[in-house]
C-alpha cells in the first residue's frame, strides 16, 4: 500500500506521473485539482473586484479633479509665505472718535485690526492652558440652546483634524464625509515617497482622531445651501461586484475643509505624463516608479545614452514640495545607491526645473542661497564617491526655466531646450477642486464678487464664514480665502489650516452665535457670545484688544516659522519673532535637529511618534526599503 501513497506525492509534485496513480489515489489528484481550479477562480474573481473597485475609483476622482482653463487659478507651491501682513495700527482721527465712533464700520474696523504682537502671544498661551484644564474635566456637556447642531465636516486635512481634535461632540452631532478615511502628515510625503518613512507611519485613522464622530467615506459632488444638502458619491463592493453609490447628507451648519489639488497650469501632457505629491497613493505611485527606473536601467542591452535618460529624475518646481523631494530623492541615491545598484550611479541624473530665478520663495534670500548651495553640492558619501568620477554632478538646477509641453519621454521648455526623463514629478502649483467652484457658484453674487482675488477659493470673513452664506458654511484652509483678514492675505499652508480649525473649534466649543440676526441697516454682524457662557480668562484679553466682549474675535495667524529639508542630514528653518524684526535662522545640522523634533512633535498622535522615530532608526540600520510589492 505504500506504493501508491508514493506515487501520489509524485502525482501532486511532479504533475505527468499519473499513469502509476492507484485508483483510490486518482481521487485525491481530482479533488486536488478541483480545489486548486475553485482557489484560481476565487483568486481571479478577487482580482477582478479589486481592478474594478480601482477603476470606479479612478472615474470618480478624475470627474471631481479635472477642471476646463485651471490655469486661471493657479498659485505657485508656498505662495503668500513671505507676504504676510505687518503689524497694522488703527489710525484715529477726531471724526472718528466723534461722529462716527458708534457706527458699525468702525466697530468692524477696531474688531478685525490685528491683536498687539505680545498680547496676542499672551492670549495664545493662556487658551493653551484652558484647553488642558478643559482635557482633565471633558465630557456631560449639554448644549446651551438644548438641541445638538448637526454639523457636516467635508475633508480628512490639516484644517479638518485640528477641528476634530478639539470640537466638542457632547455639543454637536458631528460627520465627516471624505473619499479617504485617514489624515496624513503632507510634509513627510518626500520621505515616504523613497521609503525614508513608511505610509502608515504618517497616516491617522479619522476615527482614531474623535471617534464620536460619524465617517462617511464619499466624495461631495454637488451641494443645495438653501436646503442644507450635500450630494455624494462612493464605491461600494458587495461580493465580487462593485457599483458608485450615489447618497445625500443634511446639515445644519457645513464645514468646507477639502483643500486644493495640483494645478498643471494647462499646459500639455503635465496631467498625463507626471507624478504628483499631495497624496498617499502619488507618494507610493513615485516610489515604485523610481525602483521600476533603477531596474529597467539594469537590463541587459541598453546602451549608456539610454541609461541615463532611464535614470533622469526631472522635479518641476523649487519651492517646498519640489526642493524637499529632490533632497529626499538625493539622499537615496547618495546612501543607498551603492548597495543597492553600484553600476548604475554614474548613469543618474536629478533636474530641478524652476520658472523663476530663484528656489524656496518664502525663505529668506540667504537661505534660498543655501538651499542651492545645498543641491550643487558635490557627492560626500565615500562609498558613493568611490563609484564616481571626479567631477560627477548629481543635481542639476534650471533656474528661469518655464515648461511648454511635456511628453512620455521628454520635457520642452519655453527656452528651446529638451530634457528627455525617465520620471518626472510635478510640484509647481496648487488649484481648487471642481466642488468648491461649484460651492462659489451656489452662493451666487456675494462669492463672484470677490473672485478676482480669491481665484477659485471660497470667499470668507475673518470668522471663516463663507460670503453668501449668512454663517451656515464655514470654510478654512486651502479651499479658502479670508477678506479682510488681520493678518491680510494668508498663505495656503498646513500651518495657517490646523489653526483655523483650532480657532474654528474654540468658537463652537464657546456656543458663539454663528448666524446672528442682522443689524437695523442690514449688516450681517459678527458671531455673538452667548449670554450664558461664561467669560474665560483668554476671552478677557481679548477684548482689551478689539474693544468689546460682545462679539467673537476674528482669526488670527500666529507664524511659528517655516521649514525645509535640503538633504545629507541638513535643513532651514526660519522663525519668525517679533513684527518688523528679523526672523531667526538656522542650517546644517542644526537645523535638521531643529526640523525632525518639530516634525516629531506634531505628528497627531503618540503611535505616528513612535512608528515615525522606529523608521528613522531604522533607515539608519539597514538603509531604505526597495521591495515593490
């Protein structure tokens, strides 16, 4: 009987030798194979949901991304950093403190004037306590006016989380609605788009952020202000089948936080042909593409000319984004790449294609001279450098350098030149989305109106309400525009975002009449304080500075400073200090010391800090992952 049980195995191993197979071991062989055909189909079947889930995916997401003419509303990455406002100081005349001291463009004048630098400073610090002291007793709230407001969060950002982390659920009936159920780090994404940090470990669940709100994953396709609906779209799978969902969501008071997408700035072949760096998938897109390039360079039979336009990695763009991604992308080659492709160094060739005459425009210009000092640095790494010639010039930078078109294989520039690629990514401008063009058309008049400077961002006072709206939107972040802001024109950065949301959630918190009735000319009036709150200690500052207690203080923008990382374990930092004065600054190591413990520190929860710190050490150790899975 052992015979046969041998040459059973033989039968499953090696496949022809059935011809010995007893008849009870033929049996086996066919329920062998039966089984193997229901996993291949299961498998297939599988497969196939996935691709099609993936493809609804993709439909949804270019319908509510591609937009006719975005070249109008283009702004370059890091717009506005260097702009902000200065201290502005009311200038009082004897009119106004006579016949017009009482009317309510003064009173609008005085409450919207920027807040003293060091008594602002002392307000921030003071909240800063609150909020823990308001930690340590959370929770058995009951709204002042005995009814939950429903309020209806669109967006999973900066803006968004900041919002969630703080706004009290025991006072509002809270949803989110978002085609991504996570929150992610964008400063890191240069990292992770060359395995310096793993996605995950730059990722926060939206329901770990406040798990007493309700998620919705869709995206917001259309929306009716006057009967306070949003329309939405998802994918859902049931089975081995997957459909768009179409649904609608009410709301009471809606929060536009969506952001803004990439802006290719209309020219030709920039949508189709490039890498982009706003999301997870872009990062995990890159990171693969740049692994596939290493590869096909190794193959047999391409000749050294082909080589190195497989290994052309074109960045388009030297602001943050661009001059972040060139220097993570740098350390990879510099560090990893005699590990990894020893043979292949010489053959690598990183551009950074900038249309203006200089990198990192809101930095400060000595900065901006480091950074490129940084980039044509030479190669430093001996292992690296034993690989080398002599005078091999890893980064090249093209300054004054405007693109026209770019192709599969090839980028044309206005100047006549051509750069042929094997990869390129697109990092010169941001634009809004379809919905929130739809929104402004929603609003009518009081959005077009000041369109002209908003350039397709929602038009808002300086409490975040959205123009036409009478306080029933909220919007903040880069899908918006404040007028007459404090601070004047605000730049579209994570920074400016998470305050918003921290001052927005302060002011529901507070139960701060966001709509309050209009006054005898027609005026819609600030947010009004709720006779029965009670006045905190931060709000008493407050009103020293804008001269009444009455009504809510419009945001303003505390800069903590800005951030770059030049790669080699070097970054700049500039941080502001007093109004008029000028910003402190620091380089090299001391400024990479200064970037990952801020970085470190505002990850948004004590898993990111860990998960984050565990792949710096690990980087350190065994060097960046190049597994394509």
């Amino acid at each position: 009987m052992r015979v046969p049980s041998i040459v059973v195995f033989c039968a499953l191993c090696c496949g022809p030798a059935t011809s010995f197979v007893a008849p009870s071991s033929r049996i086996h062989v066919s329920r062998w194979e039966e089984a193997l055909r229901e996993t291949k189909e299961q498998t297939q079947l599988s497969m196939e949901t996935k691709e099609a889930e993936k493809i609804l995916r993709k439909e949804i997401d270019n319908r509510n991304s591609i937009l006719d003419g975005e070249e109008h509303y283009a702004r370059v990455d890091g717009e506005g950093v260097a702009a902000l406002a200065e201290e502005v100081e009311i200038e009082s005349t004897v009119e106004a403190e006579t016949e017009d001291h009482d009317s309510w463009e003064m009173q609008m004048k005085k409450l919207t004037t920027k807040r003293p630098y060091l008594m602002f400073l002392l307000e921030k610090t003071i909240e800063t306590g609150e909020k823990a002291i308001d930690d340590l007793f959370d929770g058995g709230k009951i709204p002042l006016s005995g009814k939950k407001e429903k309020i209806v969060v669109l967006g999973t950002g900066w803006g968004a989380a900041s919002l969630l982390k703080d706004i009290d659920t025991d006072l509002y009936d809270v949803t989110i609605v978002s085609p991504r159920n996570y929150f992610v780090f964008t400063p890191m994404l240069a990292g992770a788009s060359v395995g310096s940090v793993e996605y995950r470990s730059i990722t926060e669940p939206v329901r770990q952020i406040n798990r007493k709100a309700d998620y919705l994953e869709g995206t917001a396709t259309g929306i009716d202000p006057k009967a306070k609906t949003i329309s939405c779209e998802s994918v859902t799978c049931v089975g081995n089948s997957c459909e768009i969902n179409n649904f609608t969501v009410e709301y009471d008071r809606l929060v536009m936080t969506v952001g803004a997408q990439t802006n290719t700035f209309g020219i030709p072949g920039v949508r189709e042909h490039c890498n982009f760096l706003k999301q997870i998938q872009d990062a995990r897109g890159i990171r693969t593409a740049i692994v596939n390039c290493f590869e096909r360079a190794n193959l047999p039979g391409m000749t050294d000319k082909e080589r190195v336009k497989t290994l052309t990695f074109a960045v388009i763009g030297a602001g943050p984004t661009g001059i972040e991604f060139a220097a993570e992308l740098r350390d990879f080659i510099e560090e990893d790449g005699p590990k990894y492709y020893p043979n292949l160094l010489k053959f690598v060739r990183i551009k950074v294609i900038e249309a203006t005459s200089s990198v990192l425009a809101p930095f400060d210009k000595s900065l901006q001279a480091e950074a490129i000092s940084r980039m044509n640095r030479r190669i430093q790494k001996r292992a690296a450098k034993k690989l080398l010639p002599p005078d091999f010039k890893l980064v090249e930078l093209l300054l004054d350098s405007s693109v026209k078109e770019i192709t599969d294989q090839t980028i044309f520039l206005n100047d006549g030149n051509a750069i042929d690629y094997g990869l390129s990514v697109w990092a010169a401008g941001n634009g809004p989305l379809p919905f929130t063009l739809e929104v402004i058309e929603q609003l009518g008049e009081a959005q077009k109106a000041h369109q002209k400077t908003a350039r397709g961002r929602i038009a808002t006072d300086p409490w975040l309400r959205a123009e036409g709206s009478e306080g029933t939107i909220l919007s903040f972040g880069d899908c918006s525009f404040v007028l007459d802001a404090p601070d004047g024109f605000l730049p579209a950065t994570a920074q400016v975002a998470a305050q918003q949301g921290e001052y927005l959630a302060k002011l529901l918190n507070a139960e701060y009449e966001i709509s309050p009735p209009p006054a005898s000319d027609g005026t819609f009036l600030p947010p009004r304080k709720n006779p029965k709150h009670q006045t905190r200690l931060s709000e008493s500052i407050v009103s020293l500075s804008t001269k009444t207690a009455e009504y809510a203080k419009p945001f303003q923008f505390l800069n903590l400073g800005i951030l770059a990382y030049t790669g080699g374990d070097s970054a700049l930092v500039q941080v502001s200090t007093f109004p008029n004065s000028p910003p402190i600054k620091a380089t090299g190591k001391i400024g990479n010391a200064l970037w990952r413990s801020v970085y470190f520190s505002k990850q948004v929860s004590s898993r990111n800090r860990l998960l984050v710190f565990n792949d710096w050490i690990k980087r350190r150790i065994f060097g960046r992952d190049i597994t394509r899975i």
